[in-house]
C-alpha cells in the first residue's frame, strides 16, 4: 500500500483559469523534476473557485519528507511560490492508503487532457 494526498484548493473568484495555468506551466513540471508522483489535478467539476492535486507517495516519512524539502528548495520558492499562493483562499488535504491497482485507477492518462 502506498499514500496519496488529496490536496483541495479554494481559490480567489476568477482565479481558477489562471491557477490552473500556473499549475500547468510551473508547479507540475517543477514537482515531476522533483519525482512527485502527480497522480491528477485540476479544477473541481462542482464549484468554480475548487480545485484539486491528487500525489502519491511510499508512505508517510516520504510524503513528509519530500514535501518538506520541496517546499523549502529554491526552486519552489524563488519560482511559482508567490503567484500560485496568492490565488488560494484556502486549502485543505486528505491523505489515505491505497493499493496500486487504486492509485493507477486515479492516475491521469495521456489523453485525457
């Protein structure tokens, strides 16, 4: 069993194309270099200010662990840090074990994008 986080954002009115574009451009590829398993993300089907990023990890010392050096790197902090927190109201996570089989079953795929 592995753990994902579910990170829930509510985001500032009218922000969301913008965040999501931040996220597109400057997070996520800045979290894969990193080897954060981005299962999927994006905005919430339900309310316009919802967002959403799903990652996984080993277990709760990784989670923990990258997350801390993450987001403390310079990379993170000189780079997209400041636009994307700007956009958040506020944020919520939910972390759970699951099997691999789950996981892939919440992973994005290529085409669906």
């Amino acid at each position: 069993m592995r753990v994902i986080e579910i990170r829930s954002y509510r985001l500032r009115a009218g922000s969301r194309e913008r965040f999501h574009q931040l996220v597109e451009q400057h997070s996520l590829p800045l979290m894969q270099a990193w080897g954060i398993d981005v299962l999927n993300y994006g905005p919430s089907l339900q309310d316009e200010t919802g967002y959403f990023l799903m990652r996984a990890f080993a277990d709760l010392a990784e989670l923990d662990a990258v997350q801390a050096a993450f987001y403390a790197s310079p990379g993170w902090r000189q780079g997209p840090r400041e636009a994307i927190i700007e956009l958040i109201e506020s944020d919520s996570n939910v972390v759970l074990a699951l099997s691999e089989a789950a996981i892939d079953g919440l992973r994005l795929k290529a085409n669906q994008r």
